[in-house]
C-alpha cells in the first residue's frame, strides 16, 4: 500500500473561504487516474484547504467545541470539509476512477487532538474490493475537547506506519531552506536546524501546523516519505515507480 496526500494548498486557495481551484483538481484527478491505474494499491488523502481551515477560525472550534453554537460550527466545518472531498472525488470518477469519500469523522475519534481510535476495516475493505480510498482533512469527535481538528496529514502518519510509502504533494519543489533551495533529505536529526528556516505560507490561516506540522507528522514514521510539487505529476509517478526526482525526503 502507497499513500498520496494532495495538499490542501493545491487544491484550494488557502487566503480564500470555501474556495476550490477548479482547473488544478481536474488537471489532478486526470493524474491521479493515470497513476490508479498502474499502481492500484493507493489510498489518496487530501487537505481540507480553505474549506477546513477558514472555518476552524470564523467558528473558533480549534480548542475543542462544547457549546451549541460550536457545534453548528463543527457541523458547518464537517460539511465544508466533505463538500471539497466530492468535489475531488466527482473528478476522479469523471476520468474513470471508482473513487469512494470515507469521512473522517465517522471512523474515528481523537484524545486530545491525536488520534485515538481509527476503523480501518473500512478503508481496507473498499482497498481490497478494488475502490480507491479517499480520506480528508476533518473536524472529528475528541474525547477530552469535544472534536478538533484532525488533519490529512495526522491521518497520512497513522495509516502510513503499515505503507510502504508516502507521498505529499504539496505547491513547492520540496521544503525550502532559507536560500530557497531544496533540502533534499530531512531525519529527525536534522529537523531541529532545518525548521528555524521552513515559513508558514498561510499567514497563520493553517490550524493544524503548516510545513512543519507535516514534517513532523512524517517522522514519526519508520516508512519513507516524498514531498513533491503536485504541479509536475509525473514526480509523483517517479517516486511511485522507485526513481528519483526532484523532492525532499523524509526519514525517521
């Protein structure tokens, strides 16, 4: 099992509120169709972007949601969220992919922000039955705060413990150092030095960590993972394939 995560940056403008990028998914879910069908043991996971984000804010539901107007903010956020999942998935059938939506919230819980129970059988079932998977960045029920945020990229570091590898595909070559050039590999070794120079492109608006946050998702991993530009799909391919291309790798 190889694991893609579209970021949540290219398939939406984060600085908006609700707002896809229309031309980009398409252009996505044609590539992503191309990769299904030679690699066909993918579960594909993606940011909720502004529609996940945004409304974390408008809401205030990032600590936790106890009272009734949080709730209709949870279940705003949960709509918004689930809203960009079939707007993915409507392309990826469009180009002949059996995609399925499986939100998060219904499959699993959170302690404290972290994931603490996660039903996989669903996901593995509709793997085996020959489906692709499609998982999401979503407001999910907590234990402690209510719900929180869960983010794709927490999801990415729970199923990808059993990958074989994991894929970002994110707006950037790879994760810059303070030059702008790619850093090529990143352990946790390095990651202390390395996350003084990573910048927060969304002006604050990323609730659940930005590039950093992805990167430590990443490492508590033992399995290889990529970040790529999603704008040149045929990397994704490449790494998929066992080839090199231009990215930064994350190991443990």
């Amino acid at each position: 099992m190889k694991i893609i995560k579209l970021g949540g940056s290219v398939i939406t403008d984060k600085a908006g509120y609700r707002t896809p990028k229309p031309d980009q998914i398409r252009k996505l879910a044609k590539a992503m169709a191309g990769i299904w069908r030679k690699n066909r043991d993918i579960i594909l996971v993606h940011g909720a972007g502004s529609f996940g984000h945004a409304l974390v804010l408008k809401h205030a539901i990032g600590a936790g949601v106890k009272n009734t107007a949080q709730k209709l903010g949870f279940a705003d956020t949960h709509a918004a969220c689930s809203e960009l999942s079939l707007i993915l998935v409507e392309e990826l059938i469009l180009q002949g992919v059996p995609a399925v939506s499986i939100p998060p919230a219904l499959i699993m819980t959170l302690k404290a922000r972290r994931i603490s129970s996660f039903n996989a059988k669903i996901v593995n079932d509709y793997f085996q039955s020959g489906y692709l998977p499609v998982l999401y960045g979503d407001m999910v029920p907590d234990s402690e705060l209510g719900a929180s945020p869960c983010s794709g990229d927490q999801i990415v570091s729970y199923l990808g413990k059993q990958a074989e590898m994991v894929v970002l595909a994110t707006d950037v070559d790879g994760v810059l150092d303070a030059k702008g050039q790619i850093i090529t590999q990143i352990t946790s070794a390095n990651f202390p030095k390395v996350s003084k120079d990573i910048t927060d492109k969304s002006g604050g608006k990323d609730v659940t960590g930005a590039m950093a946050g992805k990167i430590k998702e990443l490492l508590t991993m033992d399995t290889p993972s990529y970040i790529v530009n999603a704008s040149n799909p045929e990397r994704i391919e490449a790494l998929l394939d066992g080839k090199k291309t231009i990215c930064t790798e994350i190991r443990k």
